[in-house]
C-alpha cells in the first residue's frame, strides 16, 4: 500500500481535489467529512499520519485516489469487469473462489479476493461495453 507520509501542502491538494471529484459523482457525506479534515490539516490540528475522528487520513485519501482512478494513482487497481473472478487465483473444480465486495461507488466497486487478497476495480460502464479501455 502507501508507506511515505507526505508534505502537509501535497496532502492539502489530493484532499481537495478528491473532494471535487466526489461531490461531482454525488458522495456528499464525504464532502462533508473531507472538508472537516482539511480543516484540521490546515490548522495543524492533524499530521498526516494521525487519524481524525471524522474517519479521514491520508492513507484513506490515498485509497479513494486508487480507487476514483485519480493520478498519481489511476493505474493502482486493475480493472476488470462486473462479477469477475479472481485474477490469480485457480478456480477449484464444482465451487468458484469467493469474491467480496470491499467498497462501493457511484462508478462500481472495489472487489477483493478472500482466498489471496488480490484486489480490483469493476466498473459499472464495464457492463455495458465489455472493455477496461472503455472506462
């Protein structure tokens, strides 16, 4: 995942333009709590390895930047399309690996692998044409 703790400035800008791009796709909630955390970046009240109560640190911004496919990180998860199976893992004859549903969004969902812990994207629009270039 992310290890490095970055500048207080850098942070400050992935939290704002994550902000833009939710509220853009409706995640209102999240405006609301992203707002609260740059507050509490701007202030000094956080650093950007400690949590804030309202849920936000910088490793979960990081994370909704994979998961929005924002760069630096458009490229983090691989896309694949809706109820797909593991990638890596053989399918075991009579039964398929468990797939799990980690996290929605307006877009698809973030799936994990219960047997290895791969992840991946499945978008929606996927359904419809079938090809990860068409996302």
């Amino acid at each position: 995942m992310f290890s490095h703790a970055m500048d207080r400035s850098g942070l400050m800008a992935m939290v704002e333009t994550l902000g833009r791009e939710m509220a853009e796709r409706g995640m209102h909630r999240h405006v609301e709590e992203l707002r609260l955390y740059w507050l509490a970046l701007a202030r000094g009240l956080t650093g950007a390895r400690q949590r804030l109560e309202v849920g936000w640190s910088e490793s979960l911004v990081v994370e909704w930047y994979r998961i929005l496919r924002l760069p630096p990180h458009a490229s983090d998860y691989p896309l694949r399309p809706p109820s797909s199976a593991c990638p890596r893992c053989p399918r075991p004859a009579g039964h398929a690996v468990e797939v799990k549903t980690a996290l929605t969004f307006p877009e698809g969902r973030k799936a994990v692998c219960t047997v290895c812990g791969a992840a991946w994207l499945e978008l929606d629009a996927l359904r419809l044409t079938g090809s990860p270039h068409s996302a």
